[in-house]
C-alpha cells in the first residue's frame, strides 16, 4: 500500500461561548484537517489544533505540511509509522501539532486496513474513561451554574481553570463544591497562574474547608522546574504537570526530576500518538500515572486523544471534552460522553467522517 496523495485542509471553528483560562480568552479556533489517499482506496483523516501554547498556528502549519512533510509521505508505505515518524522529525523541527495530525492520519489507515478500531490495536485495556469537563474562568455564579449543568448531564468530574486571582478561585471552589455535593470530582488548573506561596494556600485553604480537590495542574510558571517541584513536595494532592510537559524531551526530564505526580500528555504538545506512548512508557516505568488531555480540538482531534487514553493502562485520568465546547464540528461519529465517561467508536481506525 502506498500513499498516493496529502492534503492539508485549514478550518476555523467557532465555540459556543468565549472561553477563558489564566492566560487567554477565545472564541474561535482554527484546526487543520489532513487527508491521506492510499493507492487501495482507504483514506485516512487526522488533524491538528495549533495552539499558542505549542506555538505554531495554522499558517505554518500549512506552509510545513506542504513544503516538506507531504513529500515524505506521498508514494510511502502508510503502515510504517515509525519509519515515517522518524523522517518527519527528523526534517521538521517544533510544529506538533502538525505532525500529531498526520501521525493520527497514519493510524487511521492502519486501523482501517486491519479492521479494528485504533484503541484495541494499540491495547485495548479498556472501553470507556472517566473525563472531566472543563469550566472556564468567569464569574463565580456563573461557574457554579455550568457545574450544576455538566453534573445534571451525568459529569461526575469538573475541572475548574483557575490562576487570575486566588482568593477569588477559593471563593468559587467552595461555592462549587457546595452546589454539587460531596460526591463530584473537582480538579483546579491554574494554567501556570500562581506562584508557589499561591499554590499552597489555594489547595490547603479549600481542603480546610471542606471542599477536597482531586488535582491541582500546572500552577506555576512552565519554565520554573523547581518551583512546581516544591509545589509538588509541599502539597497533599496530586500535582499535574502539563505546559512544562511541553516536548517528549520535557516529559523525560520533570520525570527524572520528580518535578509532578501527573504527567498531562497531550497528542498537540507530544507531535502525536507515536511520541505520545513514547512518554507514558517512561512515566509508567517511572510509576507515575498520566493524564490525557486536550487542546481547542474538533472530534477528528480529540478522538486520537481518546483512543490513546483507552489502550494504555498508566492512564489514570482523562481531560477529553474539547468537542463539548464547539458550536458545530465538521466531523460525524467519534468518540461519545456516557455517564461522565468518554466511549471510543468502535468503527475501525479513528472511527470519524469528515465533511469538508
């Protein structure tokens, strides 16, 4: 099997609220879908969410693709990841985004070709896992009221993005807490909002109040290594390392150093699936869970993330709820929400359709 053609293919997308985190608010998006036609008719779909945290967009994201990736693919041998995935590092630098949606665009072909969904080739431990569903920062009733939404969906986790002002992130915490009960997960992700002083006291002033937090992620500077170690010595719940687990060479590194108890990998920051379980293999070896979360992502992206979570056993958590944000993807099937879990499809490959 060869590929016979690859198509990079840019789409904005519009949320169905402006979304805010310590560091940005937006309202629209851009992913790029990429298309590879096979010489025996399968075709597989991928696509990449550039991100300022990754800091790429969809410009260079096109420009890259087509002045240098395509050419490695096309006439190639679609089943030989790794080579292929060898290549594209080798002769691409940065761009994550843009390699993780042509490596799941590699996978989907593979899946297919084998008929089985790309959660059971890759693994297969298990068909569902609890997500948590993000809220993003604003006024606190209203923040309190999305929680009492996502719970009355059947959500039985909530992540609360947090980082612009402490007392206030108390303040909401405890009143979301109190609005959903005792029994709902709440996890805080400050998005490197807070100092150390100010991590501390968050987690220790909620968990004195009755409010118990599941994690804490990435609450300080991603640059500032022993600053989220200290963090992590010096707090009594889990914390997440997520903008600091930026490259496979970061996850490698804050593993070595013990800097989190959580490692977020996220196929955009990683460059895809193939160096995403490259990084849960030295976590696991490491005895340290990880997390599989995701950026401003259409299903033809969150998907990868879910299959991913679904076929290895070190994930222990799961923040795969970009899709619920969107006001209308272009992409059919996928990946679906089930009493606060995410389900892969069982469709071969990724599972998706794209209309474009």
């Amino acid at each position: 099997m060869r590929i016979i053609s690859a198509e990079a293919i840019p789409v904005k997308i519009r949320l169905t609220e402006p979304f805010s985190i310590a560091t940005e608010t937006v309202d629209e998006v851009d992913n790029v879908f990429f298309r590879l036609e096979t010489d025996s008719g399968i075709v597989g779909w991928g696509c990449g969410a550039p991100d300022t945290v990754t800091a790429d967009d969809a410009v260079r994201s096109q420009k890259v693709f087509n002045s240098v990736i395509k050419d490695l693919l096309v006439d190639s041998d679609p089943t030989r990841i790794l080579k292929l995935n060898e290549l594209i590092e080798a002769n691409v630098q940065g761009n994550t985004s843009t390699k993780a949606g042509v490596n799941m665009g590699l996978f989907d072909i593979l899946g297919k070709a084998a008929d089985l969904p790309l959660y059971r080739l890759l693994g297969g431990y298990r068909d569902r896992i609890e997500t948590s569903v993000t809220i993003g920062i604003g006024p606190t009733d209203a923040m309190v009221e999305k929680a009492r939404h996502w719970v009355s969906q059947g959500f039985k986790c909530l992540k609360l993005k947090c980082g612009i002002n402490p007392d206030e992130d108390i303040d909401t915490t405890l009143a979301v807490r109190a609005a959903v009960g005792p029994d709902i997960k709440i996890r805080l992700d400050a998005n490197e909002g807070y100092n150390i002083d100010d991590s501390i006291r968050v987690v220790s002033t909620v968990e004195s109040q009755g409010a118990d937090i599941e994690l804490l992620e990435q609450p300080t500077k991603a640059a500032y290594l022993y600053a989220l170690k200290e963090v992590t010595g010096k707090c009594n719940v889990p914390i997440v390392a997520d903008e600091t687990a930026l490259t496979m060479r970061d996850s490698l590194k804050l593993i070595r150093m013990e800097v989190a108890d959580v490692v977020n990998i996220k196929l955009m920051k990683t460059g895809g699936i193939t160096n995403a379980m490259k990084v849960n293999t030295f976590a696991e070896l490491a005895e340290i869970p990880v997390m599989v979360g995701c950026m401003n992502e259409s299903m033809g992206a969150m998907v990868g993330g879910v299959h991913f979570a679904c076929a290895c056993s070190n994930v222990k958590y799961a923040d795969l709820d970009s899709t619920l944000d969107i006001e209308k993807d272009v992409v059919r099937g996928g990946a679906r929400f089930v009493d606060g879990h995410v389900i892969p499809p069982e469709e071969p490959g990724l599972g998706i359709e794209v209309d474009l």
